[in-house]
C-alpha cells in the first residue's frame, strides 16, 4: 500500500467532510450542529470565521495525513509474505 495515495485519499475526504460539516452549520438550527466536536478536535477552530475555518480545513488534512503515516506501515508490515 502507498503512503501517498492512502495520505491524499483521507485528507481529502477528511476536509470534504469538515467543510460539509461547517456548510451544514451555517444552515440547519443550532441544535443540530457539530462545531463542537470540531472545536474540541482542532486547536485554533471556533465556529465561524475564515481564519478559523482555514485552520481547521488545514488540520483537517493533516489529520488524515497522520492517520495515513501510522496505518499504511502497519498494514504493510503486517500484509507482508512469508519468504
């Protein structure tokens, strides 16, 4: 499995999703909002502004990012063949 492919697919999904999240804040009633769990995941994200939403769309990627760097060497080492 590569990193890259596996990095690129969940930051992107990662920040779709925060960024349908953030839409459907600004659109449906307060008590069906997830801004905070957002807040309490990203340092920085408080609902709304621009500079918080770019803060939060950049931990977003980088989230995914991470989780590509810890699962792709652990599927590897464990998908690996026996010589």
């Amino acid at each position: 499995m590569k990193i890259t492919v596996l990095g690129n697919a969940l930051s992107l999904f990662l920040l779709i999703t925060f960024t349908l999240c953030i839409l459907w804040g600004l659109a449906a009633p307060e008590g069906l909002h997830m801004h905070q769990a957002w807040e309490r995941m990203m340092p920085g994200f408080h609902f709304i502004s621009l500079q918080s939403f770019l803060i939060g769309a950049v931990e977003a990627y980088l989230y995914g990012w991470y989780a590509a760097v810890v699962f792709v060497p652990l599927y590897n080492f464990f998908n690996r063949e026996k010589a």
